[in-house]
C-alpha cells in the first residue's frame, strides 16, 4: 500500500492526526495488506507510520518502506546519516526495512557517493536492504556494476506506461533484482468510474494524483485511446466477474521481474481493501493477455526510460514542472575563470593534478572536454562491464559541460577510445542511447589506456548555441 496520497490529502498546510490516521492503517493489516511504502516527502507518512509500528503488536509481519529524495547539490557523509537516523526517528525503528534513493541529476556524480555512503549504513545495521527509486536502465547497470547492493527499482509501470517492459525487465533479471512497480492504477483513471466520461482538464482535477495520470493518458494518445483501452480491460473484467482496477493490478503482478504493486491508500477516506483482495481470486487466460498487449502497441510510447518523467522533457508531474520539488540545479563543477576569455572545471581526479589538464575548458562558446574514464575520486565506476563505464564516462562529460554554461545537446564531436576491441559494441550501444537525437561526429579506436580496470576513454567538443 503506498502512502504518497497523506502529502495530497496534507496540501494547503493540513496536518493529519497522527494518532488518527494511524488507526486506519490497522484494517489493511488485519486483512494481509502488510506492507506501505512512503517517502521522506510524503508529508506526514513516515510519522503516521511510526506511530501505527509503535503502537500495534504485529510481530514480523509488516514491513515499512522508505524513500530518501535529497534536493540536487552537494551532499555530504554526515548528511547521509541525518537523513538516515530522521526517518529510523520519525518511523520509529531501529532498523528500515527498505531505503530506496532517488537522484534527479546523473550529471553530478555527487549521487553515487550517496550510494557508497548508504552501503555503509547498511553495514552498520542502520538499513535492511537498499533499493532506488526511477532510476533508468544505463544507471541501474552502473549501481550494481559498481558494487552497490541493490534489491529493487521502483518505478512507473502500468497498463499505459510500459517503459520497464524491455531493458528494465532484462537487467533486473540479469542481476537478480525486482521492479516494485507504482502508478499501476494511474491514479484512479483504470477504473469503471472514468468510461463514457467527458476529458477533464487537469486544472480540474482534485487529487495530485489524477493531475499527474492524466498527463500520461495525454502522452500516451489522449483521452479518446485511453477510453478505448478502459472498454477492453473492461470486457475481460466482465468475464472474470471483477473490476478493471483487479485487471490492472493483476497483468502488471505478473509481468517478469516485477516483485510487487504499490496501490495508494487515502487513510481513512477510501479503502478498497475488499476490491483488492479479488486479485487473488483469478487468474488472467492466454487470450487475456494477449487482448491487451495488442492494445498496448497502439499506444504511443511514454518517452524515454524509466524515471525520464523527472529529468526529461515531458516532466510528467503533477504540475508538469518539478518547482514543486526543488528550486534550483546547481552545476556538477565549479567554473573557474582563468582570464576573461576562458573558464575550466576540474572533476577532482588525481590525473588532473598530476598531469596538468582540466577536465573541461571554454573559449568564447566552444566547450572541450578531456579524454575521461570510469573515475570518481580514488574510485573506478561500473566495475567491468564496458557498458557502465561508458554511461558513467558520458555523465561526466555531459557535468562537465553543463557546468560550463553548455548542456549536452551542444556536442558536435566525440572520440571513443576502447582497451579491447571486443567491447567496441557495447560502447557503441551505450554511446548510441545517449547521442541518438543529437549525433554528434563520432570516431572509435582500440587503444591501450592508462590505468588498470579502465575500459573507455572518451572526449568531447562542444559548440554553445549563444543565441539560446
């Protein structure tokens, strides 16, 4: 059961009662529905939690998971803690079950150390399992080739957004992981309710919930597709003798890799408790299936990977911008101006030093970038799989720019060198993810790179749109 709906239901500066609220968690319980998932920014859910785990004597039975979404810009060690001990306090727990961490900027590498330093608490006791949350496929793999230990990726996944579908679903499965999978009710729109309905407007709409769901219908073909998908789920409901929303629920429990559905709970306004449970009293045929994977393809797309919807173009949020999360983004590197015509950043590596180089420098509006590798501190990223290392190498360089006052789509030149010529492929396949809309002039090379582990090298040249 997910608790996000507190924060909704908290909007406008009402506080639930702890005391209260709590108490409404207790039929879930006492009917199987023993596990909530909630975040550091759910208003008061962690709190609503804790003071339901304090006072109910549950043996082992329910597990309470958390998530840590830390504004962008520096973090350090000791902040890693206090987030850490703020949300054991608020839950009441020696111990959380799951911490799952968000990072808005891959650009700044900042977001890894944070994953370093929660191994660490785990090691200490402090955390039971470690897990993410909308991270996509390239930087899931640079986790767990980093030697992260990660039990589960939580994002989007539903009738309407199938972005797990394919690489997500096969590096989970590669690496032993689970999709806990969110949003598979899309707010409430997979329902009886919203069939033959005019469209709403989003301004209309009352809950965070239905604001956000709804730009996913928009993306995904609008309102007249989506109630052409709501009639075929409902014909296979009607067969069964259920609703749509056990449907919904259902095709996404079964889909590989997925370990679990997060379905919202409005404490103490709206249950569903008795609905849910007919999930486990059918089974979807062959035919089921295939019914709605046929619609499914004539969807369009949502955009992307898993988690784009917070870092890309659409934001598909509830208010369509993330303003509501954070204000600012600070750059990755500090500029520094050398004179007033050219600036660099440096990433901190030990060759910068020692070899006297920048990791990026700017002329006028020409941004380059210097051969990068896997490195981050004393530490070499994604382990050895070339793949990893090549995403991570890309973060980098993309940081490096974007702190130069250029963003990523200026590239017009890049230069890969590989250790091995049997990596060239993966390489490639990676560079290919992260340049298709841009293409920049490429060239690939084997090479024999300097240090021991390292994989790829890559540089860049950039060219700053000064108009824009």
């Amino acid at each position: 059961m997910g608790l996000w709906q507190i924060a909704d239901m908290e909007k406008g500066g009402t506080k639930l009662d702890p005391e209260e609220t709590a108490k409404a968690m207790s039929p879930y319980v006492d009917t199987g529905f023993t596990t909530f998932d909630m975040a550091d920014h759910y208003g008061s859910a962690e709190v609503i939690a804790g003071t339901f785990n304090k006072k109910r004597l549950h043996g082992n039975t329910l597990q309470l998971l958390t998530k840590w979404v830390p504004k962008p810009g520096p973090i350090t060690q000791k902040d890693v803690r206090i987030a850490v001990e703020l949300s054991l306090k608020r839950m009441q727990l020696d111990t959380l079950d799951l911490l799952q961490f968000h990072a808005w900027n891959y650009a700044d590498p900042n977001w890894l150390d944070c994953l370093f330093w929660l191994q660490e608490l785990k090691e200490e006791g402090l955390i039971r399992q470690i897990g993410l949350t909308n991270f996509d496929t390239a930087h899931l793999r640079i986790v767990l080739s980093s030697g992260v230990d990660i039990v589960s990726n939580q994002v989007c996944y539903s009738l309407i957004d199938q972005r797990a579908r394919d690489q997500m679903t096969t590096v989970c499965e590669q690496f032993g992981l689970k999709i806990l999978a969110f949003g598979t009710l899309a707010g409430g729109f997979l329902s009886e309710k919203w069939i033959d309905q005019p469209e709403p407007s989003i301004a209309k709409l009352s809950t965070w919930s239905e604001m956000k769901y709804k730009r996913f219908i928009n993306v995904t073909g609008g309102w007249g597709k989506f109630q052409q998908l709501l009639k075929t789920v409902q014909e296979i409901a009607k067969k069964h003798g259920i609703s749509i929303a056990n449907i919904a629920i259902k095709y996404m429990l079964e889909q590989p890799a997925v370990g679990g559905v997060i379905i919202g709970a409005r404490l103490g306004k709206k249950e569903h408790i008795k609905e849910n449970l007919k999930v486990f009293e059918f089974q979807l045929d062959k035919d089921d299936k295939n019914l709605i994977r046929e619609f499914q393809m004539q969807l369009d797309p949502v955009h992307g990977d898993c988690g784009d919807e917070y870092r890309k173009t659409p934001i598909l949020t509830a208010t369509g911008n993330l303003t509501h999360h954070f204000d600012t983004v600070p750059t990755p590197f500090t500029p520094i101006e050398m004179n007033s015509e050219r600036t660099k950043v440096l990433s901190g590596t030990i060759w910068e030093d020692m070899a006297g180089y920048s990791r990026a420098v700017r002329k006028g509006n020409r941004i380059s970038v210097s051969g990068t590798t896997a490195t981050h501190g004393e530490r070499m990223i994604g382990g050895n799989d070339p793949a990893a290392q090549a995403h991570f190498v890309i973060d980098k360089i993309q940081g490096a720019i974007e702190s130069l006052g250029g963003k990523l789509e200026d590239v017009v030149r890049t230069r890969i060198f590989i250790n091995n010529i049997n990596d060239w492929e993966s390489v490639a396949r990676a560079h290919g993810e992260r340049f298709k809309d841009i293409q920049p002039a490429n060239t690939l090379v084997e090479a024999r790179l300097v240090g021991e582990g390292y994989l790829v090298e890559i540089e860049a040249d950039a060219i700053v749109d000064l108009e824009n």
